[in-house]
C-alpha cells in the first residue's frame, strides 16, 4: 500500500474544536482518532470528523504545512476548510 504523507484538520460534532495533525497513512490515523485510539487532545475533546486534509511531498514539506496552519487564525483556517468542503 502506497502511503502520502498529508497534513490534516479534524473538528468535533459542533464544529467548535479544531485539531491540526501530520501523518504518512490518514485513512489509519482517522480511525485511530474515531475509535478514540489515540490519547490526549483529539480523544478528551471527541475531536473524530476529518473536515480537511492536504496531501504533501513528503514528511518535511507536511510537518512545514502543519505549523504554518496551526499558526493561523481560527478564521482563516476556516476558510481554508470552506474553500475545498463548504458543508
């Protein structure tokens, strides 16, 4: 199985919590955070809808992308998830 790494935003059922992840297999790391797997932010805030994910050219370049995201307003990382899944 071919893995990319992709850089990813989850929010919970209100859409008023949102997490910015990294990783080299999402369909993996969306069901670690679903079945609450995985321990920490995501799991105590029930953080499990992927709204968002971007896919990079390597590990480097997705980690670069993350703290670039995680360092934006909650606006514009909005707008970002909007821009490509406006449900």
């Amino acid at each position: 199985m071919r893995t990319e790494s992709c850089v990813y935003l989850l929010t919970n059922k209100h859409n008023n919590v949102l997490y910015t992840g990294v990783t080299n297999d999402l369909i993996r790391r969306v069901y670690e955070h679903k079945n609450k797997l995985v321990a920490g932010f995501t799991q105590k805030y029930n953080v499990d809808r992927l709204v968002y994910f971007e896919v990079c050219s390597g590990i480097v370049m997705a980690i670069e992308r993350e703290k670039q995201i995680k360092g934006w307003s909650r606006k514009k990382k909005h707008d970002l998830i909007n821009a490509l899944n406006p449900e």
